[in-house]
DNA sequence: CTGAAAGCGCTTACAG
DNA sequence: CTGAAAGCGCTTACAG
C-alpha cells in the first residue's frame, strides 16, 4: 500500500500539501500546477487513501453499520442489503453488517459497530412495523428500515405504503375486468394487514365492486388456510383474488387447479411478493408484484449519508422517478395474465425528519 | 469513548502497561494485582477498544472481507452470510459485505475491502462451480464457498457434495417404500445437476429399483417444464419424485394436483430447497431439503479466521457433528411424508488445503 | 502558497 | 516488572 509520504518524497512537497491536495482542499492553498502533479502522481503509483488512519483524525470512518434482525429468515433481504451497498459503494461509503436475534445480541452488536466507529445506522426490520429506537442507538445518526418510531416521530424511515398497495392491486384487478373480488388476508396482527385490507376495501368503492365479508378471509400458515380458500370459493366463486402474499396466493393456486381452473385465464390473481424469483421461474401463471426492497435500501442508505455529511440536498429526490412526489414509484415484474403491458406499481411511504445532531 | 490513557491516568500507571494487559500480554511483565485493577478498572469505566487504532499499528483490523456476487437474487445468502456472521462475531470479527455484479465492480469492491485493510476474504458464489481466483485476492487469506479452485487447487473451500445429495434423496425414498422414481433435474449445465443425477442413479442400483432413461428428465425454467413432467408422468406412473431443487418439485405439486392425487399420500416427493421458509410455511405437504448453507458460511469463516491466525486447530471440527468425518452433517426439516422421523442430512464436501501466507 | 509539528489511540522494541 | 519513546497514516491549526 502506498501511502502519502512516499508521493511526498517522490513530489518533493511536504506530507501536508499532499494531504491538502488529495483530499481536494488545496484550492487556492497549493500551487495548481503542483496539485495536478500530485495527483497524477497519486494516481500512477497506484494510490488508494487509508481511511482508518484519516478517522483516527477525522472521526468519520465511512463506514455505515446495518443492523438488521435475522437476514438469515427473510429472502427479500437479499435485495435490501443490495441496493444498500449500492448506494453506500456509490457514495464512498462501505457497510458493516451485523445480525441481531435478541435483545441481548442486539446490544452486543451495536457495541462492536461502534467501536468500528461507524458514521451511521440503518436500522431494519423484518417487517414493517412501530419501533422504539434501541437506547444504544439515541443520538447516532440513523434511519429505520420497515419500521416506524413509535415514539416522537422524529427518525427518518422508510417503509411501504400498504394501502397504496391494496389499492392498486384492487384496481388492476377491476381493470382487468373482475367483477367479484376475494382478498386473502394474513391472520397475523400487523401494519401491512390492515393497510392492504383497507386499500382493498377502498378501491372495491370507487369502483363501485361488491364489498362483502364473504369475500375477506385472513388465514395463518397453518393447513387449515387451503381449507378456508376453498370455502370461500365455494360460497362466493369469485373471478379475481388479491392475496397478502405468495403463500396465500399458492392456496389460490392450488384450488384453481383442484377445480380444472388456470389462474390468468379462467381467474386472475396478484399476490405481493417478498420472493421475486420464485414468482417469475418457477409458475409464470402466478402474477406477484414485489416490494420496492432494492429502492428502500438505496434510499435509506442516501438518507443516512445525507444525515451524516449534513447536507440538505433533499433525499426523497434520490428517488424521485416518473414524476411521482412522495411516493416511491417502483416498476415490477408486468403482469400477463392480466394483459397490462404496463408495470405494477408499489409505493413507499417516506417519512423524512429534522436530522438527528450527534 | 474511554482511551487507554485514562485508564492509565486513573490507575496510575503508563499506557504502556495498560496496553500489555488489556491485550493480554501481561503475564509475567506486569505485577499481577495490577494487571487485575486494570483489567477491572477498564471494565467499570466501560473500554472498547479502538480496532482501527490498533489496526494502525498491527495491520490487523479483525475485519473480514465478504465478496458475493448478487446478494441479492438468491434468497439462500441470507442464511449463508447469517452463519458467517455468528462464526465472525464469536471470534471477536466482524464482516464488510459488497456485492458485485461484474467483473468491473468486482475488481472496485475488493479494493474498497483492501484499503479497509480486511484481514482475510471470503468469496461466494451462487451456485456450486469451478472458479478462477480472481488475481486482486491472490496471496491473500481466502476461503471459497459454493465454488471450487479451479486452478492449483489449493484455496481453501466449501460446497455442497451433490453426489450425497442426491443418494440421500433417493434412498429415503426408496426406504419409504417407493418402487418407481423419478429424477426432475435440471438443464442448466452444472456441478450440482450432474452431481445429483449420479447419486440419484447410484441410490436406485444399490436398491435394486428401476434405472431408465424415461425416469430422468432435466427441464429449464421455462413453460414447457410443466409439461415435461406431465407427459414423464403418463409415461412411467412413478411413486417417488426426487426433484434437483423446489422449483421443480412445484411442477410434481402442480401435475399431482391436476390428476386428484396428495403428494404424502399417494406419491413420495423430495425436492432440494434454497428457501426453506417458502417450503415450510406454504405447503407442508411439498417435502424438501434444504442446503446446509449457515454451516457454510460459518465453517467458511471459523477457516478463514484459523488462515488468518496462523493456528493449526483443525476447522473441519468446528463442523464435526454426528461424528461425522469429511463429510457435513445437517439437520434440516423432518420429512412427515415419508414417515421418517429422523431428519435429513445433506453433506457438505469441505476442501482443505495449505494455508496461504500472505 | 508551503512545511514543521502535534496528535488521533494504539503497540512494541528498548532501556532501566 | 515498568515507563518513555517512536511510529502506524493521516489531518489540521500554525507559523512562515
């Protein structure tokens, strides 16, 4: 590794001008011509700046620490740790992983992502949900992943929109021409349930669909969800389906084929999707969306970095596209059994805070 | 953060000595009761070390480097880079995660991890290969996963023994009375389809069971996939399905549910699984396997670290379970179908070789 | 515009 | 057994 002293030497300028210059503070302090030299000097011996001794300095690492609970469970992590990196490695930045199962370790983590010196948190959960930011993390820098605060409100976060989701779900469907509805829920308490049931709910209004208790069923994991699919079935025959997820989108599958139904031909359904790549290879006739993880990585990532350096530049613009304002537009996988040639759409709330001064 | 000159100051001795306990090089160079107070004193006064200070010094930042090509795609790194991350934290590491997706981010990331002075690298692939160590790691301290040195051969490394899989497979289905089974492989070329295929066909000539060219098939992601499997099907009415991953164990699913029949009941089926969480929680009736990929990652980084610490403990104990010899033994879901109540066990082949001075 | 000097928190010969 | 000193690679007032 080459280090500033010998571009020194071989420059015949001080450590100090090459500090100035490298770390581009040398306008008007370091003769240009000088300057240039230095660099391009730098840059032929193959210069690569050391950046744990500048934070013995400087105190800021660039290194970011992500702690999340169980990557290890939760496939679509995979692509929320992507487009983190993405935009970590985009910005100078590189990340620090560690994995929290309990309280216990939670703690113990945060500790030795400190002592790193990280310049800043992400802190992710496995879905989305109201937190109290961890006491080990008050006062650093930080930005919630899949999560709320539960508490003043004032940490930056980023999560999805669930009734947005429902609702345009629902409407693609009745755009797709169903006429009767079915949503199948999740019986697990959560954010994402009632959200995606209330947008479900809203879009059956506007467009003027039949909103029936018969159509709403929420099951677990557990055998007994199949057997309620197919008495709703049964007592409904309903030509369009929105499920909470791939798993209650399969029950629908597999009843469609136990009555000599093809899903997109004969019924239409969208599921939300935590696992991409199943949806697409393995059953082309189950039409899922998936949730936005890479762009919730990436702005999260932005975010925190713009907490960090303390700019102002406005964060939600990083992923400001297709004119949208503050939802997250995410184009996804086209849906061919509903004959859209345009791509679903997944919001993201964004909630943007007053920095947090460390 | 506390330093260790006030914990000097406080004790009333030289940084000097401070450091010779604190590092646990001070039998019989610091007067003991000393060494006790310090050791006492750095505790209430809540030290942790500054790794990157000492890093400064010692070129040792007890970083390890993860280099994975698409993180994100694969649901199974989730539980690969969990267990890596247990094996870092227990020997007092932690890891740097990139994610590169070519060979031009690839060459970037690892000298992102270089100038961040990481110890030693781990480098994963997403499918079981034979790779060509890329030349930014050469002569330093690496350990391959899911892929083997295709060169000299002496990289240290970690992957699944495709041959006992399939064998494993196919004998449980043989002992759970199948008389008829059928190989859903793949047709992507690949160790892993080639390895299984093997073990598969090895299974049925121990067993004595039919071995025919209309029992094997090796289908893509495609559509036509589905029908593959249903024209197999008519062809050889099998009891027993072993299928090269879950994606293909769904066609089964699918053409078993078309035809009235139960897989658990009527028909036997094992599929290899990279995503155990789909499999359990969607369709208990769909038995699969899962690879043993958190003992990946950790056996991976438990070598990478005994590399990097020149200590000669054998790593493939760290694994040794069931008093297993080379092979790894893992536990994964029961497989209720087959009325085994014992659990699969899929091997791991580990590859052990020089360590490499760096 | 430029360099000498001090210092970030630690380790490690070296002299006592 | 113990401490003063030098140094890891960098940054940053400060003096010229």
């Amino acid at each position: 590794m080459v280090t500033m002293r010998e571009i020194a030497h071989k420059a015949g300028v001080s450590v100090s001008t090459v500090s100035l210059v490298l770390s581009g503070k040398d306008s008007g302090r370091v003769n240009t011509k000088d300057a240039a030299r230095i660099r391009q000097l730098a840059h032929d011996m193959g210069y690569t700046m050391n950046p744990l001794a500048r934070s013995l300095r400087t105190n800021r690492t660039k290194i970011l620490g992500f702690v999340s609970e169980e990557v290890a469970t939760t496939p679509y992590a995979g692509r929320l740790i992507l487009g983190a990196q993405d935009a970590a490695s985009r910005n100078g930045y590189v990340m620090l992983t560690v994995n929290t199962d309990g309280l216990a370790s939670e703690k113990k983590e945060i500790e030795a992502l400190k002592s790193y010196g990280v310049d800043g948190f992400l802190y992710a959960k496995m879905y989305n949900q109201y937190i109290h930011l961890p006491d080990d993390l008050q006062g650093h820098p930080t930005v919630l992943v899949d999560a709320l605060d539960g508490d003043r409100g004032n940490i930056p976060s980023i999560s999805p929109d669930e009734f947005l989701i429902g609702y345009d779900a629902t409407c693609r469907l009745a755009d797709a021409g169903c006429r009767k509805i079915a949503y199948i829920g999740c019986s697990d308490p959560m954010l994402a349930q009632d959200g995606r049931r209330q947008g479900y709910e809203a879009a059956l209004a506007d467009r003027g669909l039949t909103l029936s208790r018969d159509l709403e069923i929420a099951v677990g994991n557990e055998r007994g969800a199949s057997r309620a699919v197919c008495k709703l079935w049964d007592q409904t025959q309903p030509d369009g389906f929105f499920c909470f997820n791939d798993a209650r989108a399969l029950h629908v599958y597999e009843q469609a084929a136990r009555r000599g139904l093809y899903v997109g031909k004969d019924i239409s359904v969208i599921g939300v999707d935590n696992h991409l790549v199943f949806a697409q290879t393995l059953n082309p006739r189950l039409t899922t969306v998936e949730l936005p993880h890479y762009e919730m990585g990436y702005w999260a990532v932005s975010k925190l970095i713009s907490l960090i350096e303390g700019d102002n530049r406005s964060s939600s613009s990083i992923l400001h596209r297709n004119g949208q304002d503050t939802a997250l537009p995410v184009s996804t996988v086209p849906i061919p059994s509903l004959e859209a040639k345009t791509p679903v759409r997944i919001h993201c709330a964004i909630i943007e805070k007053e920095s947090i001064v460390s």
